[in-house]
C-alpha cells in the first residue's frame, strides 16, 4: 500500500481507490487547492503569448535546434 502526504496539510493518507479524494485527505483539501489555483497562487511559467493582431510585436527570433 502506498501511503502519500496530502498536498495541503500534510496529513498522510493512502493511495487507494476507495479514497475519492486522493492525493488529498478530505473534500477540504482538495476545495483549498483548487481555490489557490483559481486565486492563481499557483502558477505554471510560460511566456506570455503574443498579440496575433499587434502590427508593431514581432515574432521572436528562431532558436537553434536542441540535442
């Protein structure tokens, strides 16, 4: 059985199927995290996508291929 620790408060808690809930402990958990990502306390870095309409923003240079 693996036992994980639930991403808001730390609780431990089993990775079964019967935990509907997982990885978090409780409906709580999982409501608190998905209110911190909608308050975007969370973020994924990106760049900032350019304006498709903005006559003036040029395209970024084309990079090297990586290996």
């Amino acid at each position: 059985m693996t036992v994980v620790s639930c991403p808001t408060c730390s609780k431990k808690v089993e990775w079964i199927e019967a935990n509907k809930y997982r990885p978090f402990c409780s409906e709580r958990c999982k409501q608190i995290d998905l209110g911190a990502w909608a308050e975007e306390k969370f973020v994924i870095p990106g760049a900032v996508p350019a304006d498709p309409l903005d006559p003036f923003d040029e395209p970024p240079p084309p990079q090297p291929p990586q290996r």
